[in-house]
C-alpha cells in the first residue's frame, strides 16, 4: 500500500500512476522464486524496475526489492549473473542520483557534487551491502555442500574399500579350504593305501597308518568348522588385508581433517603393542566415529580423539561440538552395533551418547596386557607404566604384573587372526 500511494502520488501522468501500480505489486512477487530460479527473478525485479523509472516513477517503495534479488541472486544464482546484478544496480544508484540533482536543483556546483556524492554513496553502500552479504551466505552454503558432499563420497569409498576387502577374504578362505582340503585328503589317501598294503606283513604299520589318518581328519574338520564359522557370521571375525594398526590414528585423522572436519588426536599414557585384532578394533571405532561426525555434526562441528594408556585398559574416547542427538539418522544403526561388536570381541564395551554441554561422545575400553618388559619385549630403557598413567619406579616385586605367562598365552592366542 504505501509503495502504490507513493507511486501514484510522485507520477505526473496517469501512464506512470498505471505503471507504477503495476510494479509495485508485481516487484514483491517476482521474489517468490528466488530461490528456485533467482536470475528470472532478478531480471523480472530490475525490469519493472526500470519500467516505472521511463514511465516518469522513479522511487517507489517496491525498489526495496531490488536489494533482496540482488541478495538472492549472489547466494544462489551463477558468478556472471550476481556481478551483472550488482552492475545493474550500480547504474540504478546512478540514475536515481541524477534524478535527485535535477529535481532538488542545488544553487552551486559544490553543492551539487556533494548532494550527488552523499546520495550515490548511500545507495551504492546498501547495494555493496547486499551483495557481501550475499557473498557470506554463499560461501556457507558451498562450504555445507562440500562437506555433505565428502562425507557422501567418504563413505562410498568406506562402503568400496569394505566390499573389496570381503572379496580379498573369500579368496583368502578358497585358498584356505583348497589346502586344507587338498593336503588332508592327500594324507589321508596315502596312509589309507600304504595301511592296506602293509597290513598283512606289518600289522603295526598299519596301526601307525589309521593313527595318522584319524590324526589328519580330526585337523582337518577342526580348520573347515573354523572357516565355517566365518563364513556363517555376518561379520567375519579374522582380519581383513590390508590391516590397519593403531599407529595409523595420525593418517587417518590427517584424512578426516582434509575433508573439512577440524580434529584434533590427543594420546596420553606410555604406548605399547597390542595383542593381535586390537589395533584394527582401535582404528575401525575411531574411523566410525569420524564418519558419523561428518555424516551428522553438521558444519563447523569440531572433533577430539583421544587415546589414553592405562594400567590395563584402552581408553579411547570421541568428543564433538556438534549437533549431538538432534542429527538425523539413516535409520540404519550398523555404525554403533559394530562397534560394540568390535569392542565386545576384545571384552571391552562402549557408550554413545550425547556429552554434557552439546555434541556426541564414543567411549570405548578396551582390556590390554598391563604393561611388563618381559611379556611384550618391551625395551629396558622403558618403565612401564601405572593405573593413573604415571611411571612406576619402584622395585621389581612391586610393580603390577600378569598372574601368570599362562593367562598371557592364551589370550594371545584366542585373538590371534
């Protein structure tokens, strides 16, 4: 309303009041698109804007508009058309400030140059204005489009690299039944038929004969029912080629922040070598985590790693600032169930959770040999290392121990690929 009454009421003919009508109301729909289709709409806003300009009009309070399509236009529209928008408005604020000289009539020369410098500058400055902050909301939305875009592409190459290694695995199984298969029955051939030839003769040969083959057939069934196993899970609970280790934490958080997320790994505590399938468990939990930052935090989230020795424990613990519980979900849920899965293998557990003052947490603990030179051939430069982190220099006898090497063996061993 007030842009038609300002309208009509600054036209000198009834042309420019029909005009001016018209452009003020169709400048404020011209907006409705956009988003959608933001250089048809500032090319419709600066039209009719030039429209009532020619017809004798030339501000109304529908000009407004020419700021906002310009906004929209430098966030959503391509570089050639938001730097011909901010041209063409330039020009407006160029012909408006004649307008006002002419119509205002300044007495001298320096008050016309400074009336037309204070007018232009003005305009041009809320034009500049627009169009920066365009500029702002441009690159923030670039920036949450490129990191979604990473995430996606992260966890394709996730998803790829885990189907190429479960290729790798059935090939490793074939090759591991064939031998199984093929050596065993190989035996087994041989004794039977020496067995049979020696019978008559040497009757304690061929005891010697069906021993072996009772041998060789219980080994044989005990490595197919392993390899059974396997292939029944879901999850194949032997190691993946190729294996990594604890020691890559630093790569692979190097590969996560050069996707865009800001992550930072803290290691705390004296390390030591882990049993067999820890350390894939230590990297696939960290690795999980990460991803489901990139997929969920949302933009300008912030991450910790961190990796913490204890006496006979593995702390690892994965903080983010970012949107916490209140991120979608895929529905999916395979990220947290495997790595509780990974981690119950080992005997640890782990928690997910929102953390006190915002964002996620992953907390996982995971049981490791407690530190002894003589059970890991740890160098004798080293000291190992107590429950609250700190050295323990005491004497040998006072120091924390494994029961026995026993305990030690057979743990190696139920972990062992």
């Amino acid at each position: 309303m007030l842009s038609l009454a300002i309208g009509v009421s600054t036209s000198l003919s009834s042309l420019g009041a029909v005009v001016s009508v018209l452009t003020s109301i169709g400048m404020p729909m011209a907006l409705a698109w956009r988003r959608t289709r933001p250089v048809a709409s500032v090319v419709a806003v600066y039209a009719m804007a030039l429209v009532h300009v020619l017809s004798g009009v030339i501000l109304t309070a529908s000009d407004l508009t020419i700021f906002a399509a310009l906004y929209a236009v430098t966030v959503y529209g391509p570089r050639w058309a938001r730097r011909t928008a901010l041209y063409s408005a330039l020009f407006g604020c160029a012909i408006v400030t004649v307008w006002f000289t002419t119509y205002n009539g300044p007495s001298s020369l320096e008050a016309a140059v400074f009336s037309s410098t204070t007018v232009f500058g003005l305009l041009a400055a809320m034009v500049l204005s627009s169009w920066a902050l365009g500029l702002v909301r441009r690159t923030r939305v670039q920036q949450r489009e490129t990191l979604a875009e990473r995430a996606a592409r992260l966890e394709i190459e996730r998803d790829q690299q885990a189907q190429i290694a479960t290729q790798a695995e059935r090939a490793r199984i074939a090759r591991e039944m064939h031998d199984i298969v093929a050596h065993s029955l190989s035996v087994v051939i041989a004794q039977a038929d020496g067995g049979r030839y020696a019978a008559a003769h040497d009757p304690e040969a061929a005891t010697k004969a069906l021993t072996t083959i009772s041998e060789t057939g219980r080994a044989a069934l005990a490595d197919m029912r392993k390899i059974l196993g396997v292939l029944r899970s879901d999850q194949a609970d032997g190691p993946l080629t190729p294996q990594p280790e604890s020691q890559d934490l630093e790569s692979l958080v190097e590969q996560v922040r050069d996707a865009g997320l800001a992550v930072s790994l803290v290691r705390m505590g004296q390390s030591r070598p882990l049993p067999p399938g820890a350390g894939l468990t230590v990297y696939r939990i960290v690795q999980e985590s990460l991803t489901n930052i990139l997929k969920h935090a949302g933009p300008d989230a912030h991450a910790t790693v961190l990796v913490q020795w204890q006496h006979a424990n593995l702390v690892l613990q994965i903080d983010d600032d970012g949107r916490g519980a209140a991120a979608g979900s895929d529905g999916a849920g395979q990220g947290l169930l495997g790595m509780r899965e990974r981690a119950g293998m080992l005997g640890g557990t782990l928690s997910a959770g929102p953390r006190p003052g915002g964002g996620f947490r992953v907390r996982a603990e995971i049981p490791v040999p407690a530190a002894h030179p003589q059970t890991w051939h740890t160098p004798a430069q080293q000291v190992p290392i107590g429950h609250d982190g700190s050295a323990q220099t005491g004497p040998p006898e006072q120091r924390p121990t494994p029961q026995n090497n026993q305990q030690m063996d057979q743990y190696r061993e139920d972990n062992r690929p």
